[in-house]
C-alpha cells in the first residue's frame, strides 16, 4: 500500500462533498436514481455518536472516505468510497480499519453496515476483514438486491 494519511474531517467540508458527490453518480450508474436515498445529515457523523474519515494521498489530494453514525448500540458504515485511480492500493482497508477503531474507542461492540449486490468489490472486501451476513436493516431492508452485513470489534 502507498502512503495515506487517514483523519477524521466534518462530513459537511466542501472537499469530503465532492467525494460524495462521486460517490452517488458511481451507485447511480450501478443502481439508477440518485445511487442512494438513505437519509444522511452531518450531524449524524459527528463525535460522541459518529465520525468521518478521509484518506489522502501523499499529494494531499483526497481518496476515499467513509463514517460511521450510531445505530442503537452498533456503529453504522455509511458512504464508503474510493476514487477509481486509488482502488487496489488499500485505501478502503485503512480507512475500515479507522472506522472501526474510532467506533471501538467510542463504546461500540460492532459495525453494521447495508451494500448492494452490485458493489462486489466492496462485498469481497468486508467479507475479507471478517464481516458476515446479518439479517437486513435500515432503509433497504426489504429491497431486492440488498446485502446487511457486521463484524464484531
């Protein structure tokens, strides 16, 4: 893996909103619509009961990101996302590995997470790191195609 430097930013930055702005026209050419409608505020990343993270290249530029917000006692995954140039360099595992750090640290037992069946590299990935199936959740649960997903910390 190159060099990233991984760090907990605000999810409203203007640069962390260009990520996802990425992030949703990537679901959208996968899924259609607007890629997902999961409702998600800032608040919902901020500390005690969330965070966002960003990775950097050595440049300084941006190249992934991913937060967790509080479901119940579990630390929910939201807006994972790696840019197309940075996939294969383990930009995705460093900054999993932060989230569920910062979850861990902040009294939560697992992380739970909702992708699609049309993300297999983000399903081969949590798989990797140890997350099985769970029973589905969240705003898809019930949906055709959706994959629920927790790894306990």
């Amino acid at each position: 893996m190159e060099q990233i430097i991984i760090r907990e930013t605000p999810f409203d930055d203007p640069a962390v909103r260009r990520l996802i702005e990425l992030a949703m026209a990537e679901l959208s050419s996968r899924y259609g619509g607007t890629g997902d409608d999961t409702p998600v505020a800032a608040t919902d990343f901020a500390p005690p009961t969330g965070a966002f993270f960003v990775a950097e290249d050595t440049t300084g530029h941006l190249v992934g990101c991913a937060g967790w917000r509080a479901h119940g006692d579990d630390a929910e995954l939201k807006r994972m996302f790696t840019i197309e140039a940075a996939r294969g360099r383990g930009v995705a595992r460093a900054v999993l590995a932060a989230i569920e750090d910062s979850a861990r640290e902040r009294g939560c037992k697992r992380v739970i997470l909702e992708t699609g069946d049309r993300q297999p590299e983000a399903i081969a990935l949590y798989e990797k790191c140890g997350y099985e199936r769970i029973e589905d959740f969240g705003y898809y649960k019930g949906e055709p195609g959706v994959l629920s997903y927790a790894r306990v910390l």
